[in-house]
C-alpha cells in the first residue's frame, strides 16, 4: 500500500472510530423516561445530559470522514471505461452506493437523536394526555452502526479502485540500468561464405608461370 493510501485510510479510520465511540457514548448517556420530572401538568424538566455533545460529535466526524474519503477516491462512475474489464469497478460501486445511503440513516438518527434529546420544558399531548418525550432506546446505537458501516464500505471503495488501477497499469517503469552507453546488437544475417573452387594442377602451375 502507497504511504498516501495509508494515512489516508488512518484518517478516515480514526474519525470513523470517533464517530462510533461518540455515538455509543450518547446512547449511554441520554436522557431516560426515568429521569424526567413533571413541574406541572403540562410541563416537564430535563435533567443536563452529554449527549447533544457526543451526538453532534458523531454526525460531524462522520460527515468529515465521508467527504475526504470521497474526494480521495473521485467519481466513480467517471472511472468505468478505465476498468470495464475488471470486476473491481463493480465491486467499488456497491461499495461506494451502499456507503452514502448508510451514511445519509446514520446522520439523520444521530442529528435527530441529539436535537431531541435536548428538550427542555416541552411537551407532547396525545389523546388529551400530556407526554415528556425522550428518545428511544437504540437511536444513537444504530447511528453508530451505520456510521462505521459507512466508514468502512468507504476504505474499500478507495482502496479497490485503486488496486484496480494498479494492476491495470500494463507499462510499470522498469528499473533504470546503472550503464549508459550504446547498445550492442547481433547482426540480423549471418556472413554468406562460398564453397571452395577446385581446379585442375595443370591449370594451377599454367597460372603460376603466366
């Protein structure tokens, strides 16, 4: 793997692992039916909880992590013709479509789960009862999920495109020879030589005197 493949990837690996912690840490922290109070009948009291933060958290690091991997890897579909041959392409589409739709669920619940659990003095009436909202159990968990979903469905895409271009490569540099100079090359015809001639003695001696 190049040096820029992989600080790549350590980038975008470690904002995915801060998203996932962020988010589990949300889950853990929001706010419980439990904890909250009612001042009145129609008003309710939140107690302060940290999960806005880490819920705010997770979906930033997310989108971070999801914009410099795409960027890295550029328009896939633009690199079709370049590896129609190759079942790598496939491959990093699926790759790349299922990682933006995990992406967009993941922001939603994590963005949506940080907004609602930040109610204060809010109230929701059904059927002529008055509720204190707070969000289900599993929300930030899930965004979680997705999240490193996204995130590694993102490596894959980069790195497989990028393996495809490689192997796609049919004239690699060869290796420089360390000797200048002309080269030498065999001729391409072998000299012609001719059978001997023999003559007759008395015809050689008439020529030795003449």
């Amino acid at each position: 793997m190049e040096r820029k493949a992989l600080v790549l990837c350590s980038v975008v690996g470690l904002l995915g692992l801060l998203s996932v912690a962020t988010g589990f840490g949300a889950e853990a922290t929001r706010i419980k039916g439990s904890e909250v109070q009612f001042t009145s009948a129609t008003q309710c009291t939140y107690p302060q909880s940290p999960a806005l933060g880490l819920g705010l958290t997770a979906a930033v690091a997310l989108t971070i992590a999801q914009v410099i991997i795409n960027v890295a890897t550029g328009c896939v579909c633009c690199k079709r013709s370049q590896h129609s041959s190759n079942s790598n392409w496939t491959t990093a589409f699926v790759c790349f479509v299922i990682s933006w739709f995990t992406f967009v669920i993941a922001f939603l619940l994590l963005l949506t789960g940080a907004a609602l659990n930040n109610q204060h003095g809010e109230e929701t009436m059904y059927f002529g009862n008055y509720y204190c909202y707070v969000v289900k159990p599993g929300v930030f968990a899930g965004g979680a999920v997705l999240a490193f979903a996204s995130v590694a469905l993102g490596i894959l895409c980069y790195l497989t495109l990028n393996s495809a271009k490689d192997s796609n490569d049919p004239w690699p540099n060869p290796p420089l020879s360390s000797q200048s100079g002309i080269a030498m090359g065999q001729p391409q015809f072998a000299p012609q030589t001719q059978d001997p001639v023999f003559v007759h003695e008395d015809t050689y001696i008439r020529r030795q005197f003449t």
